[in-house]
C-alpha cells in the first residue's frame, strides 16, 4: 500500500466513516417538561460493546442476577467488525483502555492514503457506514406492522424471509413503519403521505401509532 502523496479527500470521508461508527453522538432528548436537552452519548461501537456485557453478566457484581437472553444479534455484528477490522489493520499500538478495534480505526484514519488506494479505501468507507446503521438499528429497532393484505402492486399476500438464524419465516409482504411501507416481494415502496390511499385502497385500518 502507498502512503506518499495523500488524497486529503478520500482520508477525510475515511476520517467521518470511522466517527460514525467509534465517535461520541450528539443526542437530545425532551424532558416531561418539554423542554429540549443536547449531550453526547456513546459510540455505536461503544454501546453494542456495552450492551453485550450487560446481557452476558460482566459487571463486576459477585451477586447473582437473572440475566436477559443472549443477543445473537449484537454478538454477530461485534464480531464481524472485530474480525474485519483486524484483517484491514493487523497491527495496532496498545492504547490503554480502548479495545483493539478502536485503536485500530484510530490508526486507519490517521493514515495518508495515497491516489492508487482510493479504490479498496472507499470500500472500507462504505463497510464502515454499513456497520454504523446496522447497529443504529440494532441499539433502536424501528417499530414495524404488518399489513395482511395483499399487495396493489403485485398482488403477493406473504412472503418467505430468513430470521437472525437464518431460518426462513412466513410474514405479511406488506410492512409498514413511521418511514413507509415497503412490500417485500415487489419492493413498491409508499410514502407515509400516500398511508390513507393505501389503507383505503385494501380496506384496512391504520395500525394505530403509524401517523403519529
């Protein structure tokens, strides 16, 4: 790999994509009283780090607890980035108190990157924002309905899709969030705008939730 002449572009899109995914989040929340508060909270990776040690019973607590169930998800996401990020950037320098990945990263964005490496450079940028929403929806599952009506678009009613397990599962070809309603056989997507047509047009009723 050639690291003389930097491409300031591709390093600095690098810079963002590893941010999204081990940087501190802007977070606001709204309080009973209305009133609008702005922090910072973990990182993606932070979180999914914590939340898997939390379910496995790491805490430094010699009490025993009842602990929740595994989660398979969390635990398949951490170890693809782990695995991944390792094969990138076998050598890291041990930073005291940060995992290996996050020294890693750290280490990859503070390369130059040379014009020759921007090809595979912007296939780790695109990985990297890939992980940052795959365990945004990890860490905040989107609220899904299912419409058991069959689809305008293509007339499917219900489709076959594998679970976490990979196991394939029956489920309703129309699912709908606050974000839109995607049938899962054709892909027609509707907008939340066009959610009274729809439902008119299938005869059904709004999940209660959707619009507001």
């Amino acid at each position: 790999m050639t690291r003389t002449t930097p491409n300031a572009a591709v390093s600095d899109e690098l810079d963002d994509a590893v941010h999204t995914l081990i940087g501190y989040r802007l977070h606001r929340h709204t309080d009973t009283d209305g009133k609008t508060h702005s922090g910072y909270r973990e990182s993606v990776y932070g979180e999914i780090r914590a939340e898997l040690a939390a379910r496995q019973g790491e805490g430094g607590t010699l009490r025993p607890r009842s602990l929740p169930p595994a989660w398979v998800e969390g635990l398949d996401w951490l170890t693809d980035v782990d695995t991944t990020i390792a094969a990138w950037w076998p050598g890291a320098s041990p930073t005291e108190g940060q995992p290996e990945t996050v020294c890693r990263l750290n280490e990859l964005a503070a390369t130059a990157w040379a014009p020759e490496d921007q090809q595979f450079v912007r296939e780790w940028i695109n990985q990297l924002v890939r992980w940052s929403e795959t365990g945004k929806a990890l860490l905040e599952p989107v609220r899904r309905w299912e419409l058991v009506a069959a689809c305008p678009a293509c007339g499917v009613r219900t489709v076959h899709r594998p679970d976490t397990s990979g196991e394939p599962v029956r489920q309703a070809a129309l699912q709908i969030t606050t974000a839109g309603c995607t049938c899962q056989s054709c892909h027609t997507v509707w907008a939340p705008t066009h959610y009274r047509l729809l439902a008119a047009a299938l005869g059904c009723q709004i999940p209660a939730g959707v619009l507001e």
